[in-house]
C-alpha cells in the first residue's frame, strides 16, 4: 500500500461563522498535493472534521496513513467515542444527540470501508510543526475564499 502523511485543519472566524478547511498530504514517493474549501456558516468542529473526510476522500486507493490533526474532538471522537455512539443510536453517554453527526457518519465509513490503515496523531496547533501550519495556512484559504463569494 502507498504510504501518506496527512497533516488536517480547520478554522473559523467566529464560531459559528465562516470557516475552512485545509489538507496538506504527502506521498511516500515525494509528491504533494494541498487542498481547501470552506463553508460561509459553519463551526470549528464541522472545519475540523471536514478536512480529514476531505483527505481520505482524495485517496483514490487503500493507503497507510499517518494522519496528524490538532483537534481533539476529532481524535477522541474517532478514536474512543464514536463506537459507544453509534451502540447507542447516535446518543451520548448523557443521551444527548451526537452533535455533527452527518459528519461523524461520513467519517465513520471512510474509516472502515475504504481500506486505510490510520495512525491518528495528534499535534500541538500553532506550536511551529511545519506540517500543521501549513494545513492551518489552507483553512484560512478557505476561510478567505468563502469571504470573497459573500
């Protein structure tokens, strides 16, 4: 399988608010791909979990993915929470509704059925890891270009 780092981001100007989302990826082989988008009314969490459903979503094949992300929500939520969620019909422990739960259902079925090997890393946001600031750099792309189409 082909090996990529991900390094995924999102941001939001106001929280609610405009927001993007950025993905810098690199394959084993040397290549580079960065993509962005946003959304004019969205939140930090939704710009979060859209860039790792957008990344995995670039993946035209099975690959070993070293994903490295800043939000915990994310990485707890795929990693520890989101079984006990979906045991429970998509309710919280407190039997709350699971918040973003269309994008914890794409997320979900990325994740066990495209046939990707995830290492899930988290970094430290806006602590100079190259990899990260230059995701954090495309949300705020996408950010600026969601502004620009008001």
């Amino acid at each position: 399988m082909n090996q990529v780092t991900i390094y995924t981001d999102g941001a939001c100007k106001g929280n609610p608010g405009p927001g993007g989302w950025g993905v810098l990826m690199q394959s084993s082989d040397g290549s580079k791909k960065e993509i962005f988008g946003g959304e004019k009314e969205t939140t930090n969490n939704r710009m979060e979990m859209m860039a790792v459903i957008q990344a995995l979503t670039a993946l035209k094949r099975p690959c070993t993915v070293v994903l490295h992300l800043d939000s915990q929500y994310v990485l707890k939520g795929i990693t520890e929470w989101l079984a006990g969620w979906k045991a429970k019909g998509w309710k919280t422990a407190s039997k709350q509704d699971v918040k973003n739960v269309d994008l914890w259902k794409r997320l979900d079925l990325l994740v066990t059925q495209a046939g990707h090997v995830i290492d899930w890393r988290w970094v430290k946001g806006h602590a100079g890891d190259p990899g990260n600031e230059r995701a954090d750099a495309l949300a705020n792309s996408g950010v600026e270009q969601v502004q620009r189409t008001k």
